[in-house]
C-alpha cells in the first residue's frame, strides 16, 4: 500500500476520533453530542460550518488558488443503533443499549481527518469542498434533508464511503451500477368487527385476514415478479386483537419491500396496496396502506467509478480493487444524492483475521474494524476530492 504522507501523519487524529465516537454512540435524529463534537474538531481547523437540521452538520473549504472552480461534496454519517456493545475494548460504548455496530463512528472520523489534510492544502487548489456530516442514515432521513436545503446544486460529484466486514482490510469496492436496495417501510391497518369467539359469524376477525394478507404478500414475489429480479417483501411485526375470547376488531401489519429498479420498486409497492385491501374486502373488513420510503436504489455512476479507480491503482495493488462487489438488499440512503449528482459509494475492506470481531457482520453487538483500513479511506476522499476540482 502506498499512502500519501500526508495521509499517515494523521493516522493518529483520526484513530482517536473513531474510538470518541465508538464510546459515545447516539441513535438517528439524536446525534446531539456527535454533531458537537464535530463541530468543535471543525472550529479547531478554521472550517466554517452550520447544522442541518437539529444534528446534522455541513461544513465547507474554499480552495484559494483561485476564486472560480468546482464543487465536490464529500459525505460521511453519524449515527449508531439501539443495542448493547458486547466487546471487551478500551473504546466499549459508554451508553447502556446503544452502539456503533455499522462504523459510522469510523465514517465520521475518517472525513474529519479528510478536513483536516484539505484544509492543510486549501492553498493549492480552487474550487470548494463540501463536508455532509449526515444525521439518521439508519432511518433513511438524513440524506433528504442535505438535498431539500440545495447543498448539491453545482456539485460536480459526491463521494461517500462505507466499512465492509466482509471485504478484507486493504481492499475498496468500486462497482458500476446498483449496489444497494430501496428500502420502503410499509403499515397494513385492518378494521374488521369485534364479537365473542364462540360467535365468529357475527364478527369479522382481522386477525384471521391479516395472516391471509401475510400469506398473499408472498406472491409478489413468487408469481407477480419475474425470476430474474430481486424483490423482498418482509413482514417483521403483526399485532391483533385485545383478549383472547375477543374476535379481533383490529389488527397491524409492519414490513418492508425492497428492490433494485425504480420500476419494480413502484410495481412491488403498487401490489401490496392491492392484495391487502383485496383480501380485506373478500372477507368484509377494509385495509388501510401507508408507506414510508427510507431511500431509493443505489446505483453508482460509471463515470465516477473509473475516476476513483485511477485514484485507488496509486494507493494500492489493482488486485485488491473489486469491480464486482455483490449488490445488497440493505438500503443506504446515501442513493438520494446519487438521484441529484453524480457520484460513487464505495465499500472499505475493513475485516482482518487477526481480529475475528473485525469479520462479524453489521449490527452484531461484536462488531469492530481494522482501524488502519481507515487511512486508504482517508487518502480516498483526500485525493478524489482534490483530482475532482483540478481536472478541466
């Protein structure tokens, strides 16, 4: 690996950051302390800076070679999941049912340490470079605030960056196309008609039409969908009924569909509409469908892609470059910048044998990294930042 100096000499700030934010996580929309924290790091560096939204915080570096040039955002999210951290570290969270088991701790800190080498450099190039510090990824609800407030417009790209367990250190994903679901979140509200169990004919029991609903979801997939795409439909929650000898009168479907073309994403959605309110009305209720998009299918440009994989072959053997990483059904919201700007997601190898919480899936109370994996990160957003605004 060929790190630039100017990358290793930070490898220390950016380590200690990375295991604040571990020890300190806080869960979407709450990210209260998180932004402070990188505030003061920004206000330690001279970069100016302002919130989005309650917690989330912009920041930016005017290059001073000249007053004209381009625009490049650089992204990184913040917050961290409602369950207990089960490692035995220095850095083990310091919140009781709260932890950093996804590495946006990691995120955060390796683009403050890309602030901090930028801002070092602000001399040698023109153009301004744009810091999202996002809040609520986990949620989907981070992205869309940074795009409503226009801090994409004349944004000539956007990078952004994720830890990967199961890549190993030393190695980046940089993959045209899809690489990432639309995530929807979906309710089914059943009204039926209470009555005592041993009268079932004078009711209408939504308990009974809310596992028939169930059972029907299933056939998006298995008879409505062609063979070649991929399509989930999930049910994670049904609640029904007060007592036991009580003919349900209400009941809730909780669940998620999740695709990778805006089309199917529609057609899947449109669906699930159809066969909840169809299979209520077969039996006399009626069916109530709300949805909530948490992000869009992520699909890397193909320009971009190239772009930063010239960047990577100086910083690592071509060999460790994967150009076909496997798409994932788990959703970043990241694909709602992708929707406005040209840009590229990439994924950072950060599992080591030496480390077997290294290798543990996201969101596993075990889950930890190779922190050195965090300087190639580093060094890509540095220097993909930088060839974005020299190049005419």
């Amino acid at each position: 690996m060929a790190l630039k100096g100017y990358i290793l000499k930070e490898k220390e700030y950016i380590i200690e950051l990375r295991r604040y934010f571990h020890a300190h996580p806080e869960v979407s929309l709450q990210e209260f302390e998180t932004c402070k924290k990188i505030e003061a790091e920004l206000d330690a560096l001279g970069i100016p800076h302002r919130r989005v939204g309650e917690t989330g915080v912009y920041a930016w570096i005017d290059g001073k070679k000249s007053p004209q040039g381009k625009i490049v955002a650089l992204r990184a999210d913040m917050d961290a999941l409602a369950m207990e951290d089960l490692k035995i570290v220095p850095y083990h969270s310091q919140r009781k049912g709260f932890c950093h088991a996804c590495g946006h701790d990691a995120h955060s800190a390796t683009l403050l340490g890309a602030a901090k080498v930028l801002k070092s450099m602000e001399n040698d190039f023109s153009g301004q470079v744009r810091l999202f510090f996002q809040q609520a990824e986990e949620i989907g609800q981070g992205a869309r605030l940074f795009v409503q407030e226009g801090l994409l417009n004349g944004c000539e790209r956007i990078y952004g960056a994720h830890v990967a367990s199961r890549l190993q250190s030393g190695k980046v994903a940089l993959t045209k196309g899809p690489q990432c679901a639309s995530c929807d979140y979906f309710k089914i509200t059943i009204t039926g008609k209470g009555a005592h169990v041993s009268t079932p004919h004078l009711g209408v029991d939504a308990a009974y039409i809310a596992a028939q609903v169930v059972v029907n979801l299933q056939s998006i997939v298995a008879r409505s969908t062609a063979p070649l795409e991929t399509v989930v439909v999930g049910v994670g929650v049904i609640k029904a009924g007060t007592q036991y000898n009580i003919v349900a009168e209400k009941a809730e479907i909780e669940g998620t569909t999740r695709s990778f073309l805006p089309k199917v994403r529609n057609f899947t959605n449109e669906r699930v509409v159809q066969l909840a309110k169809q299979t209520a009305a077969m039996y006399g209720a009626e069916a109530e469908v709300s949805f909530l998009d948490y992000a869009a299918p992520l699909v890397n440009d193909g320009d971009a892609v190239e772009e930063v994989t010239r960047i990577a072959e100086r910083l690592i053997e071509r060999i460790n470059i994967v150009e076909d990483y496997e798409k994932a059904l788990g959703a970043d919201d990241f694909a709602d910048y992708l929707a406005v700007t040209k840009g590229i997601y990439a994924f950072i190898g950060t599992g080591n044998e030496e480390n077997p919480n290294t290798k543990v899936a996201h969101h596993h109370g075990l889950f930890d990294l190779d922190e050195e994996a965090l300087l190639l990160s580093c060094n890509l957003y540095v220097d993909y930042a930088l060839q974005v605004l020299e190049t005419e």
